[in-house]
C-alpha cells in the first residue's frame, strides 16, 4: 500500500487487517544510530504509543482503536478517523461551532491529564474532528505518570499552536482552558506552570 504521510521519526500508509481499512505507522529506521539500538528504540516507543492510546481512549478520550502492533517492523496497526484536523476545522466554523470545539478540547485534555498522561505533541494538527468530538492522534512524544511540568509543556505547547495557526482565536484558547480546569482539579497548578515555562522561554 502506498505511503500517505511521511515524517521524520515515521510514515503511514492504508492497508487492510481483517476485511477493514486501517492505516500503518511505522517508524522508520535511522542510519546514524547503531543497528542493534535503533530496533531496540522504535520497538520500544511504538509499545509506549500503542498503550498510550489504549490508555487513553480507555479513559474516555477520543483516540484510534489499536488493532496490533509489530515491534520487529515498529509498526501499529490503528483505526482510521476520517473527517478535518481541527486546525483546518477551526478556520471555517462559526462561534458556537467553535466554542464547542475548544470546549471538548479542554476536557479531553483535562482528562487526560487527570489520568496522569500527556499528549507530548498536542497541537491542532493532531487532533480530528469527527462526529461532534475531537479525537487525539499521534501520542509518540507523550507519558505516562506525567508530572505537572510535563503537563504544563503540553499546555504550552497547546498556547503556541494558536499564536501561531489560530492567532485570531485565542479567545478559543481561553475557552479550552476555562473548560480544562473545569475537568481537572490541578488544572490551576498546570496553568501556573505554563506561565513558569513561558517566563523562562523570555529570560532564557
């Protein structure tokens, strides 16, 4: 099957597992480390990945269903959710489709949080909106046991995406954070620690 995205740590492409159209994340070998370690480290971070997202969707938030994974070739196999990033949704809704939106990602991401992962990339790109509610992928950089620095980064990460793709939205920001603290009841301390990691990006 053919590759329909390619990035630096990865490629995916459609294929079939038992009669259903799913797509294929493989992480790709890297020349520069040693044979041995860079097997050892995809198949290492394609078994976090894959369990992330079980985790995740295990605990109400919207992520693809893992149906196996191969950790010779670094591969998950994985649900396809079809409809617009919401980076691209966000450009074309109107303001209640939009509050619904940033609403439904503060409280995603709030339990997320609460259950002690992080999403590692969390930016609009990695989200898709699909039947009313936002769904994450691509949880290759995100943790488990996550501490609240770990959880502000994802927040902050979160804030530069919209100063950057959505800077005429970032009263959608402040809606995905009123809703954040609503969901998660440290959503307060990861706020002050996104100011914290904000002060220190200015004086670094």
């Amino acid at each position: 099957m053919s590759v329909i995205r390619r990035g630096a740590e990865a490629e995916i492409r459609r294929d079939e597992f038992m009669g259903r159209q799913v797509l294929v994340k493989s992480r790709v070998p890297k020349s520069y480390r040693h044979p041995t370690l860079d097997q050892s480290l995809r198949a290492h971070r394609t078994r976090v990945e894959a369990k992330l997202l079980q985790e995740a969707r295990a605990c109400g938030v919207p992520t693809p269903v893992v149906y196996d994974i191969d950790t010779t070739k670094a591969e998950i196999w994985m649900q396809e959710i079809v409809g617009p990033r919401v980076k691209d949704a966000l450009q074309t809704a109107g303001p209640e489709e939009m509050r619904a939106m940033a609403e439904e990602i503060g409280r995603m991401v709030g339990r997320l949080h609460s259950h002690g992962m992080t999403h590692g990339d969390l930016t609009t790109s990695n989200m898709i909106l699909r039947d009313g509610r936002v769904w994450f992928i691509d949880l290759s950089l995100g943790s488990k046991a996550a501490s609240l620095e770990e959880m502000g980064v994802d927040m902050h990460l979160l804030r530069e995406a919209f100063q950057s793709a959505h800077s005429d939205l970032m009263r959608a920001y402040d809606i995905i954070t009123d809703a954040y603290v609503r969901e998660y009841e440290r959503g307060k301390e990861v706020l002050a620690k996104v100011r914290d990691i904000e002060e220190r990006g200015r004086y670094s």
